[in-house]
C-alpha cells in the first residue's frame, strides 16, 4: 500500500528485467531475423504518443540485439509512420505482411488498432496494442493482444478524484473517436449516478477549442480526454476562457512537457506509477533512455520498452513462429518490468498496468492515493 498524498518530483525511470511464461520448452528456429512492425503515429495529432513509443522500442531492440537477440537471432525492427491515419496504418499492414511477413505486428491508438484487429485475425499474425484503452480493440479476437490500461481503468481513478472534490457537475470534452468515446462513456454513466454531466465531443484534426469550452463553462468540472497535441492547446485555451472549476485529464496527458506548462498547474490526472521515482528498478533504464535520446522516459515509452522485453522471455524457450508466439500470450505469464510486475492470465487478450490519482504541482506529479496498487508497483 502506498502512502497518501506522496509528492512525486518528475525523474528518471527504468525496469527490472524478468519474466516468467507458462509454457513448455521447444526445438530453436530456422529464422535468421526476427522481424517486428511497429505501425506507430509518429507524426499527426497522435505524435506525442508516437514518438515516444518508437524510442522505447529503438532502446529495447537494440539492448537485446546487442546481448546477442532472441534465441541468437537478432531482431529487425521495421517502424513506419501512419501518420495517425487508419488508412495510412491499414496500408502499411498490407505492404508489411505481403512483403516480410514479420513475425507480430505493433500498433498504438484505439481507433488504429481497432481497425488493424481484423486485418490481424485474417492473417493470423499477432498483434500488440499500445496505448489503447477502447474494448473493442481486443473484444472477440484471438491474435490481437493489448498491453495498456482499458477505459474502465481511466475512469476508476477520475470517479475517486471527483467523489474526493465533491463535484455534481462534469464536463466532458473528449476526442470523438474510439479511445474518447471509450472512456467518456465509462466516466459519464458512472458520474451520472449521483451528478450531471455534459459531453461535449471534438474532431481528431481540431485545432481549436474555444466553443467547446465555452459550452462547458457552468460545470464544476472538466474532464480532458484527447491526445497530448489536443491537450496542449485545450490547456491554453482554458485558461484564456478564465474557467474557475477543476481540471481533469486521462493518461494521455502525463507526458512531461504538460507537467511543465502553466496552465497545468493543479490539474489532476490519472496516471501510472512510473512517475513514482521510488520504483528503483526503474532507475537504470530511465538513464540509458536519456542519454541516449536526451529526454526523460515517460510511460509510453516505458510501454513500448517492456513490450519487446515480454516478447524476448516469451519465445526464450519456444520456436520462434508466429502460432508459437500466440501460444506463449494465451498461455499466460508473469513479468516484472517497469510498471511493477503484470500478470498476462491465461487466454485474455488484455494485459494492464495501474492507474492511480495524481495532481500536477508546480511540474511535478503528486500521486494523491496508491490505494490498490502491489508493493511491486509503489517502491522496488
């Protein structure tokens, strides 16, 4: 159990490497190179995510390369750029899988990796979604496998904040699309039990957001959910309507150049532990990440670290083949890593880490309650 209202100064982070599968031993492979697609939002409205996501990958693909790979077999890593475009990512899928096919397929965003989902279950090639909270990114399937909290898990620590601040009424401007939908669901039927709530809804390319906020402006509150571009400039333009209430925000907006804007000050979030700098495991890899990329590593990168990290311990004693990889998933596993240790269960398709309320304090992140969270998670 962690302790109330710890302070949290923002700082380095990094991961304790082992994991244990559920599975038995097999004879090695016949690959030469292991080749991994990650079709990520580098740039568009999805970049802040993108970006971070594909030097987590660079950083993890080449420690183990450089330790010898999997199996002895070194790891290519295909990234490509969808520009935050569910046409662009499907194109990229067909051009990957009729000209290498790679061995698993990564995608980020709900609403690209729903629509990437199918096209994994026809191939029958697995597929990680990163950062991707809608249901119905994994709901029905077989081969597509998310690594991220669900929308559920953002709205519990957004319901305990605005049960805390005694809020009857909520605003909610959200990004019109899988992931905003997802979570302003879950938050807005759960609120609506004991107060009002609005939605109001936005465009992925907006830029924009005066009259939205205008429309929100008798509410005690406002709940952000968009992507980090989105956040930036809703922010701003918050604090330029003069809104008096309170400011809250999903995951997608811990990344550290929001915790250093102005008008970030008191807003509070949901976010993962990662930003806890007692997780001392996570200390060593947060320090390679910037010296290598001279920024910090916030926990979409972190994500994306660990993601390859669970697929090296899960093929270390299986054929590396793409049936043997969704047999490795289905079969469960244990993995201490960056966000503490997770637990892959048997045949479900959703792998998640803790999400706990936090306040944004003069560019730090408070985490205001750990309630739920394992030992693993609060201090290693």
């Amino acid at each position: 159990m962690g302790k109330q209202g710890l302070s949290i100064p923002i700082g380095i982070i990094a991961v304790t490497l082992a994991i244990v599968a559920f599975s038995s031993m097999e004879q090695d492979s016949e690959v030469d190179e292991i080749k991994i697609v990650a079709n990520l939002p580098i740039s568009g409205p999805g970049s802040g995510i993108g970006i971070e996501q594909r030097d987590g990958l660079t950083l993890a693909v080449k420690e183990i390369n450089d330790k010898g790979g999997i199996k002895g077999k070194q790891i290519d890593l295909i990234i490509e750029d969808n520009q935050t475009d569910l046409e662009k990512a499907k194109e990229i899928f067909n051009f990957q899988e009729q000209s290498y096919e790679p061995l698993l397929h990564i995608s980020s965003l709900s609403f690209i990796s729903t629509g990437l989902s199918e096209m994994a279950e026809k191939e029958k090639v697995v597929l990680v979604s990163l950062s991707a909270v809608a249901p119905d990114v994994t709901a029905g399937k077989e081969w597509t496998f998310r690594y991220f909290p669900m929308a559920e898990d953002e709205a519990k620590p957004i319901l305990k904040i605005l049960d805390d601040l005694e809020i009857k009424s909520l605003g909610i401007l959200y990004l019109d699309d899988e992931f905003g939908r997802s979570i302003a669901k879950e938050v807005g039927e759960n609120f609506s039990l004991k107060g009002n709530v609005v939605d109001e809804p936005f465009e992925n390319n907006q830029k924009e957001f005066l009259e939205n906020i205008e429309r929100l402006k008798d509410q005690e509150a406002i709940y952000l959910v968009g992507f980090p571009d989105h956040v930036k400039i809703i922010l701003k333009e918050i604090d330029q309507s003069n809104y008096e209430g309170e400011i809250l925000m999903s995951s997608d907006g811990a990344m550290f150049d929001i915790f250093q804007m102005a008008e970030a000050q008191n807003v509070h979030i949901a976010a993962p532990l990662v930003y806890n700098t007692k997780l001392k495991l996570a200390t060593e890899v947060g320090i390679r990440f910037e010296n290598k990329f001279d920024k910090q590593l916030d926990h979409n990168g972190a994500n994306s670290y660990d993601v390859i990290r669970i697929i090296k311990g899960l093929l270390d004693d299986k054929e590396i083949t793409r049936e043997n990889l969704k047999e490795s998933f289905d079969s469960g596993f244990i993995y201490t890593g960056i966000f503490g240790t997770i637990y892959g269960y048997p045949q479900n398709q959703d792998i998640k880490f803790g999400l706990y309320p936090s306040k944004i304090v003069d560019g730090e992140l408070k985490f205001e309650s750990t309630q739920g969270a394992m030992s693993s998670e609060v201090e290693q």
